[in-house]
C-alpha cells in the first residue's frame, strides 16, 4: 500500500515538474524572442514611418527609394558629358587625314601651251618710214625685222590701206588683198636679223601713212 501510494503521488509530481520546466523552457524562449524583437526595433529605428533597412555581413546599408534612386540616375546621365566611342573617334581622325597619295600633276594649260610655243616660235615687225612725198604720191621704205628666238624662212606683210595705191615695189612681191611677200633671197632672217623694201603709192585725199603694218613670220 506505501509503495502504492509512494507511486501515486510520484506521478502527478513528476507531471507538474516536468510542465514546470516546460514553462520555464517557454519562457525563456520567448524572453529570447522579444530581446531579439527589440534589438531589431531598436537598429531598424523603432517608428512605423521608417523605411526598411538592408544588413549585408552585420553592416548597416540603407535602401534608396526607386523613384529618388531612378532621378539621380537620369541626372547623372545628363551631367556627364558624351564620350565619343574609340571606333567613331579612329574613323573621324582617319577620314581627316591628308590622302597619302601624291596628286596627279595638272596638264598644262592651253594658254600656256601657246606662250611656250610662241616664245620658241619665230615672229616679225614690219615699220614704215616716208622717204618722199610729191603732189599726190610718196615713196615709203619698209623695215621688216626678225623679233622671235628663232629664225623665220620668210615675211609677209599687209599693205591693204585706205586710200593708198601702190604702183611700184622693190625688194617684195605682191601677193594678194594688199599682201606682199618677201623675195627667195631676202626672206630669210635670223633674230634680231632685218630686211628693206619699198614702195610708191598714190594718196587718196584724207589718206595717212602709218608707222607700222602686220607682219606674218613664216617658219
């Protein structure tokens, strides 16, 4: 009957020790849960309005809202200056070169041309000098001079004039239209070189004679 009744009562008191410890074990659990709620409360800054906050290995890393972070972005974009790319940059550097290659030389023009072949080519002058003068007639001599770098195988020179007919020439054969010629002995003529021919005409009324007339250097 003791050992009974020692049994009986050993039950319903190792139950009560053992919810007591129970509770012991909950409580400190949940003096556990609420330092940690605390502490939490306490680093995340404790008031409703406050935003949540980011740890990343124990540091403290607050977190940008999307619209501020979105408008410092779009202002950082448009502060910063445009950077050329290396690849637009080498082509525009390129493309600003001087072109290597030697240029093609220019043909020379035809004005050119020409002076070149008349400085080497052979020319003449043809001047008049009145020796005689009587009632309606005078007698003129003819000065035809080598003036070009080469030597010319022949002249003409033009006689056509207003109002004066010539009747007679010396040292010139008449060619046509007033033109005369030099003869086969006295038409060649080096530079610098000259030849005298002359002639007789008669003057219309209000006729001049003048100083100089065309000359035409044959080659």
């Amino acid at each position: 009957m003791g050992d009974a009744a020692g049994g009986h009562a050993d039950g319903p008191g190792g139950r009560g020790r053992l919810h007591g410890r129970l509770l012991q074990v909950l409580g400190a659990v949940s003096a556990v849960a609420a330092v940690i709620a605390l502490w939490q409360f306490g680093v995340f800054g404790g008031g409703p309005d406050r935003g949540p906050v980011d740890v990343i290995e124990g540091l403290e890393t607050p977190s940008v809202p999307e619209e501020s972070a979105s408008s410092g972005v779009a202002s950082a974009q448009a502060a910063s200056p445009t950077v050329e790319s290396p690849s637009e940059s080498s082509a525009a550097a390129t493309s600003a070169e001087p072109s290597s290659a030697s240029p093609s030389p220019a043909a020379p023009s035809e004005s050119a041309s020409t002076a070149v072949e008349e400085a080497v080519s052979a020319s003449c002058t043809a001047s008049l000098t009145l020796e005689r003068e009587w009632d309606d007639s005078v007698q003129v001599s003819v000065e035809v001079v080598s003036t070009g770098s080469v030597a010319l195988a022949s002249w003409e020179i033009d006689l056509d004039l207003q109002d004066v007919s010539i009747y007679n020439h010396w040292n010139m054969r008449e060619l046509d239209h007033g033109r005369y010629g030099s003869e086969d002995w006295n038409g060649r003529l080096d530079p610098g070189e000259d030849a005298v021919a002359g002639f007789q005409a008669a003057m219309g009324d209000g006729a001049s004679m003048p100083d100089a007339v065309a000359c035409t250097a044959r080659s």
